[in-house]
C-alpha cells in the first residue's frame, strides 16, 4: 500500500510539473506573439480573456494597449511637425552619413532651385562650397551661399544629432534677403515716428505763438514770444546738424590699430561724467578708423553716463580672430521693452537726449566690418566687435 502511495503521489507530482510547463510555454508563445506583433507595429492582436489564463491574457491585452497609445500619439505629433515643416519659410535638409537626403521640405527645394533632392551631390550644381559645407565638419557655425535662383544670399547653418543610433546632419537654409529687406522697413518705419514725433513738437509751438503774437500789442509779450521761437528753432536745427552727422558720416580709414590704444583714447576723449576701468586681456590689433572708433566708444561711454552711471568698465579680449571690447556700467537696466529701440536714431529716453550717440556708434562699428549689440540688459553691457 505505501509503494502504491508513493507511485500516486510522483504521478500527481508529475502531471502538476507538466501542467506547469505547459502553462509556462503557452505565456511565452504569448509573449512571445505580442513582442513580435508590436515590433512589426501590429497593435491588432488580442488574447482571450477567459479561461486559466484570463488574468494573464489581460495583462497582455493592457500592454498592447499602452504601446498602441503611445504609437498613435507619435504618429499624430509626427503628422503635426510635418505639417509645419511643410509651412514654413526656411529650408529644411537632414543629411545621413554617406550623403543621402534623409528627409527635406518644399522650402529647400525652392531656396535652392531644385525640382529634386536625394543626395547631396546634386547641391553642388547650385554650388559647390555649399556641397562641400555640408559634407564637411563645420556643422554649428553659420555660412553664407548663393545660389542660381535669382542670385539668392542663404544664410546655411548645420548641426549634428543622432537618430536611432545612426548619425544625422540638420541644415536650415533662410533667405538672407528678405531677412534684411523687413528690417529695413521696420527701421525706417520707427525712424520716420522718431522724426515725425521731434519735428511736431519743434513745428507746433511755432505756429501757435506766431498766430497768438499777429494780434499781441504788448511789447513785452512779443519779446517772450520771440524768445521761445528762436529757442525752438535752435532746437530744430540741433536736431538737423544730429540728423546731418548720422546720415552723413565721412568714409573710414581702415589700418591696424592697437585695440588698448583705441579703449584708452575713447575713455580720454569722453565727456568724464563717469569713472572708467580698462581691462586690457592681451595685445590685440585690429582694422578701425582711429578718429572715429575712438568717437564711437566715447558715445557708449558719454551715454552710460547720461543714463546715471558712475563707473564704466571697458574688458577687451580677443574671440575667432577679432578684437572684442565689452563696456559695462552700473547704471539702470535696460527695461525689456526698450531693448529694440535702443539703436534706432533719436530715440532717447532722457528729456535732453539726442538719440544718436547709440546708432551712430553702431553705424561706425559696422561700416568697420565689426557689430555692437547689447549683450546684456543688466548690468547694461555692450559688445563691440572689430
């Protein structure tokens, strides 16, 4: 009797131990099923949830539902960046490793004059730097290429990404063109304000003691008349001679110029109605007319201190082969919604201001072959380049 207990026991052992393995091969091949299925995006299949395996069967189920969620909503934001990709103004081309256009919208193709685009090679019939730019290493700087459509100017500039391990090149192209002609109407657009705005107030008192002293009798009275006429006359014509010397600026005589000696001669020549620090980080030559670099920084200095600073720090450095002088002051921020303003001729926030010392400055700095832009609102710095 016990011999046979024993042999029941191992067969009830055994058949448990089958039932087991059997169970456990069927969760693989069903798990086995999903994986394959979700690799190859089928999110269609569907296990039976009943039965033994009803609550594993749904846990499968609720797996596949996720990851048909998750797929439907990068395919939406997939369709969404096309969308704007197809939009928009500037060029787009993602370049592979061997040349190939992975992926480029309508823009490119009409920035570049192509009907069609696979492969990089065919860029080089537009132009053939712009070919050699985009195979080569120089990806996050800014270029510059022109094309045969109409002799277009592009602004081209790459950067490096990986994508599912294999390496990839984004290239925007913009129209540097069109870029320049909005600016240009905007900045005549705020200049005539500018200009309409000082005229008006000069004009307007003008005529109206002018009709108020036709019938004045009061000789007194004339005289103060008369008095604000010409005091506001020479006002117009303060503004005139400004407005003549920004629009009229004599052309620069470039030669090389020691950066240091241009910072002391501005610092020496500006009007001293602050304390100036020079930091001067090495010999650095630069190409400047020096009369009028000097009075373009004696400007920057001049209108920090008109703004209420009291100490102006001029650092120069040298960054890709240019000279660079930072001019930072203690003076109030810059409030944000100025910014843009700053630079526009005779916009002034001060009662007294002129308005010019910022952008004649830029314009002398530019006609250099170098920039001035703020680079910071607070503390108020500016960036000068040459």
């Amino acid at each position: 009797m016990t011999v046979i207990a024993i042999i029941a026991s191992v067969l009830v052992a055994a058949w448990a131990a089958w039932r087991l393995y059997v169970r456990s091969r069927r969760s693989d091949r069903c798990l086995r099923l999903l994986l394959d299925a979700l690799r190859n995006g089928d999110t269609s299949v569907k296990f039976p949830e009943y039965g033994s395996r009803a609550q594993a069967n749904a846990m499968l189920n609720e797996i596949r539902d996720i990851v048909a969620a998750a797929a439907a909503d990068t395919a939406a934001r997939e369709r969404y960046y096309e969308v704007i990709l197809d939009r928009i103004d500037t060029g787009v081309v993602v370049v592979d490793g061997r040349g190939h256009v992975y992926r480029h919208n309508p823009a490119a193709l009409r920035l570049l004059g192509l009907d069609v685009l696979t492969h990089v090679s065919q860029i080089a019939r537009v132009n053939r730097n712009l070919a050699q730019v985009m195979t080569g290493s120089a990806t996050g700087r800014d270029h510059t290429a022109k094309t045969g459509n109409a002799g277009v100017i592009l602004a081209v500039r790459g950067t490096d990404v990986t994508l599912k391990g294999e390496p990839l090149r984004i290239f925007t192209f913009s129209e540097v063109g069109r870029a320049v002609e909005r600016a240009e109407v905007e900045a005549w657009q705020r200049l005539t304000r500018v200009l309409t705005h000082e005229i008006m107030n000069s004009v307007a008192p003008i005529t109206s003691l002018s009709a108020i002293l036709a019938d004045e009798d009061d000789p007194a009275s004339v005289a103060e008349g008369l008095d604000v006429i010409r005091s506001t006359g020479e006002g117009l014509m303060r503004f005139v001679t400004d407005y003549r010397s920004l629009s009229s600026a004599p052309p620069l005589q470039l030669k090389p110029l020691p950066l240091s000696r241009l910072v002391r001669m501005a610092v020496a020549s500006s009007r001293g109605g602050c304390e100036a620090e020079i930091i001067d980080n090495g010999d650095v030559q630069v190409m400047a007319d020096e009369g009028m670099t000097v009075r373009a920084l004696a400007n920057i200095i001049n209108n920090a201190a008109e703004a209420g600073a009291s100490r102006v720090t001029l650092t120069t450095c040298a960054e890709e082969g240019c000279g660079v002088i930072f001019i930072s002051n203690d003076g109030p921020a810059i409030p944000a919604d100025r910014i843009e303003q700053i630079f526009t001729p005779f916009y002034s926030t001060r009662r007294n201001g002129s308005g010019i010392g910022l952008s004649l400055a830029r314009q002398i700095i530019t006609a250099s072959g170098g920039s001035l832009t703020l680079h910071s609102p607070s503390p108020v710095t500016f960036k000068a380049v040459l």
